[in-house]
C-alpha cells in the first residue's frame, strides 16, 4: 500500500467551488487529507492514504488526464498555465533504530 500526494494550483476565481467540489471528495472519501500552502494561496495537496498498486495508475490516470469525465470539473478549475498535476507515491517506511 502507498501514501500518494496530488499537488497542483487552483485559480484564484475558482477557489470556493473548489473547496465545495473538494469537500464532496472528502464525505465519498474520508480517508483523503487536503492541504493549502501556508506560503502560496491556491496551492493545494491531496493526501491518499492505502492506495494499492493496481489503483494508482488508475488514479494517476483519472487525476492528470483531462478527457476523464470523472474529474473534468477539478480539471477546469486547476491553473495549468502556472503548475501541472503532479502525482507521487510514497512507500510506508519503519522506524528504524540506530
């Protein structure tokens, strides 16, 4: 399972259907975590939390491909002129002692 981050840049005009189109994400999904950068005002992360890997390219591919009807609202209200969609995944590390 992996944690994945979604970061991209939100237009300034379309911040409150934003966090309205977000907040209905978040009751379908209640594991997902949003954050706004405390330094760039529209710059937003989602965190995923126990993505399998046969979820990801799909999610990848649903998140970054803008013909994905599932997702063509967040699509518009993305600012791609100043940041793409950007994707990672993480794997869960273990403390490790020293």
């Amino acid at each position: 399972m992996y944690v994945v981050f979604v970061e991209y840049i939100v237009f300034y005009h379309r911040k409150q259907d934003y966090l309205v189109y977000m907040t209905k994400l978040k009751q379908e999904n209640p594991t997902m975590e949003l954050l706004e950068s405390a330094d760039q005002e529209g710059l937003f992360v989602e965190i995923w939390r126990e993505v399998s890997q046969e979820n990801f390219p799909i999610m990848k591919h649903n998140r970054i491909d803008n013909a994905s009807s599932s997702n063509s609202e967040l699509y518009e209200m993305i600012d791609h002129s100043k940041s793409q969609i950007r994707m990672w995944k993480f794997n869960q590390t273990y403390r490790i002692a020293f």
